[in-house]
C-alpha cells in the first residue's frame, strides 16, 4: 500500500463511476480518517436499492463514534473493509488473515479506534452481489457433514475470537457475554435435529467444550 488513502472492492462486486470522487469529496469537506459508505444490491441484471433513512432521514452524512462502530460489529453491521475509505496510516500494524474467508470481519473493526473521525455517507455507490451460485455466503449452507460444516465456520469463528480478544482487553465483560452467546449461536445454526448418531454426539462433545472454555475466560 502506497497511496495515501485505501478502499477495497471485491472482485465480483462493482462501484459506481463516481464511487471514489464522491469518498474523497466526504474525506476533504469533514477531514475523516475513515468514511464508512453503503452499498446496493444486484442480481441477474436487476438492482436493489435498500431504504437507509432509518439511518439518516434526509442520506445525510454524519459521523459516529469508533465505540458505537465498534459495538454495531457485534450486531453483524459495518464489518466489511468493501464500500470504504480510509486513510492508510490506520493500517500500520494492522493485517489481513491469509488463507481466511471473511478476513475483514476480522480486521475492520481493529481500524475504528485509530481513528480520530469517522463519518457515515449512506449514498449506495458500492454495487454487492447477491448471493451468486457457488459463492461461500450461499455454498456454506447446504447439507453437509458436521465435519465439512465445522470446518466452514472454523473462518467465522477465528474472526470472532479476534473481537473477543478485543472486547476482553477493553474489559466489557458483558459484551464478551454476548459475543460468546452468538458464538454458541452459530454453533446451533448446526442444526442439531438434522443430526444423528455418531454427529449427533461429535456436536454434543464440541458445544459442551466450548461452554468449559466460556466459563474459564469469563471468570
């Protein structure tokens, strides 16, 4: 990285012409270190564009601090470095997982606190592909074994932990709570009733390992 400010696309993805004119007006006028922007969606030649007054009435900028970013992580919202721009000296120190899925879920949120301002622009510039045949977000749902299952989430989880890790040396206890609990959540996405013999009691032996684990940690 060289350039002075960095933003991510990925490759089945696309923005609009003005997609990095319109960041770097938002970085010029208010001097963020980061402009968090928002995306549509696209499928089969059709657009979806998604209602963000809810987020601000009138798709006005505005700006947010890195605690309310980095707690709206734990909700699934602002994980991905897509649809982003932000200046490259946040990055020092800071690195992509390799050989991860979902890597960013793991990093962005590391990027918040090295920030003095971040400011939201809720214009959908960032086109997101919707669920494509054979992408991970679609494939890793259909029926496999427990093991093909586990070894899918093993990338979800790996960026999870990193948040906890976060979360622990900023001591929110409770938010680790719940962090843990969505863990175990994922774990239940399993969907234990589907399961049977041998599974069945491969999935018992790991959940109750991992409630041992929670309960150390969380003492």
């Amino acid at each position: 990285m060289k350039g002075e400010y960095i933003t991510w696309v990925d490759s089945d993805d696309k923005v609009e012409p003005n997609y990095l004119e319109r960041l770097l007006e938002v970085q010029a006028e208010t001097q963020a270190d980061f402009v968090n922007g928002y995306n549509y969606g696209f499928k089969d030649g059709v657009i979806y564009y998604y209602d963000y007054t809810y987020i601000s009435p009138n798709l006005d900028k505005f700006e947010k601090t890195p605690k309310e970013m980095f707690l709206g992580t734990l909700a699934g919202k602002d994980i991905v470095l897509w649809g982003t721009l932000a200046k490259r000296k946040l990055y020092r120190g800071v690195y992509c997982a390799q050989g991860k899925n979902h890597e960013d879920n793991g990093t962005k949120f590391k990027l918040y606190f090295r920030a003095n301002k971040i400011v939201i622009l809720p214009e959908q510039l960032y086109g997101y592909r919707v669920e494509r045949e054979g992408s991970i977000m679609t494939d890793k749902f259909s029926s496999k074994t427990l093991e093909k299952k586990l070894k899918e989430y093993i990338d979800t989880f790996f960026n999870v932990e990193n948040f906890v890790y976060y979360m622990e040396i900023t001591q929110s206890k409770d938010v680790v709570d719940k962090v843990h609990q969505q863990y175990l959540g994922h774990l239940y996405n399993l969907s234990k009733g589907n399961l049977t013999g041998s599974d069945e009691e491969k999935f018992e032996h790991y959940t109750v390992n991992y409630r041992s684990r929670r309960e150390k940690n969380l003492k």
